[in-house]
C-alpha cells in the first residue's frame, strides 16, 4: 500500500511538473537578450568651450550611451542646459524631461515638456520637442511653439534660432500684442 502511495505522489509530481512547463511567451522574452548601453554615467555635468570661452553647462541625472550600430546618448531622465556668452554670463537655459544625442547625425533632440528662458530679453518658450543641429549652430521645432514675456502669450506654428538664441523667431506668430502709437 505504502509503495502505491508513493508511485501516486510521484506521477502527481511529475504531471505537475510536466503541465508547469509549459512556454509562457511573457515569461520567454524576459530571457532574451536585451539592449544594454555600453556606459551609464550618472549624476552627470559636461562643460562644452570654444576657444577657450565657456558657452554651455549641462546636467543629466543619467546618462546611456549605445555603441554601434545605433551610435546615440539617451538622457533618460532629462537634461538641464545653461548657455554662456563666452564671458561667464548665462544668456538662456533649456529644460526638457527626455533627451537623445544621435552622434552620426551630430543632432541633440529634446522632448517632453521643453522649456527654454531667454534671461536676456525675458522670454519663456514652450515647446514639445526641440532638435539642435550642431554643424549648422541651428536649433528648431516643426511642432507648435508658445511664448511668454510678462503678460504677453505669443503663440506659433513652429520655432527657429541660432544655437546661441541671439535670434529666436517663432514662424506664424500670433497672439496678444502691445501697441504704443506716438503722437
């Protein structure tokens, strides 16, 4: 009796284990290689210079950066920009939650809730994405762009600059306007 006992609980095992082993498509992919970044920096602080003269600092909580045959940087949880004009004092910052550096293109592409203040002349702009073309000093939105100044809301249907921000423009701009006639 003992040994039918015994063969019963060991065929039950083993049709446990055969009815567990089945392939849970879910559970197979969480084993299959996945893409990892050759390196990850965080807490990251990255001076950029010309000549000598300090014209960008930037922050980065992370940091991932993918070899070939992607060749990028993706700041994953966004970055944090303040632009110089060569002679230590800041002329505008750049916010934005996501960010992705696409090194053969030499394009920087922010997204997700950009902001850019302009602390020269006062202007805040909105923006969903920004691309900077870094061989073109040129950086710019084809997405609808907002901007304040004080009270002023400026709205447009795209945004252009120099990457130096010495001439934003928004293209199609409308919005609230002050007028001052002389007499």
């Amino acid at each position: 009796m003992t040994i039918q006992i015994r063969n019963g609980a060991l065929s039950l095992f083993l049709i446990c284990c055969i009815v567990a082993c089945g392939n849970d498509i879910e559970k197979v992919k969480m084993f299959e290689p996945q893409e990892l970044p050759d390196n990850v920096i965080k807490q990251a602080s990255i001076q950029q210079s010309e000549n000598g003269r300090l014209q960008m600092l930037m922050w980065a909580p992370i940091i991932e950066q993918y070899g070939a045959p992607k060749m990028q940087t993706v700041y994953p949880q966004g970055i944090f920009a303040r632009f110089y004009d060569g002679y230590r004092k800041p002329t505008a910052t750049l916010k934005a939650r996501y960010a992705i550096s696409y090194d053969g293109r030499d394009e920087l592409m922010v997204k997700d809730s950009v902001v850019i203040i302009d602390l020269q002349r006062g202007d805040t702009v909105y923006l969903q994405d920004l691309t900077w073309n870094r061989m073109q000093h040129r950086i710019f939105s084809p997405n609808p762009v907002r901007s304040k100044n004080g009270d002023r809301v400026t709205y447009g249907d795209s945004f252009e600059s120099d990457d130096g921000f010495r001439s934003p423009m928004i293209v199609h701009q409308r919005g609230t306007l002050e007028w001052t006639e002389e007499e």
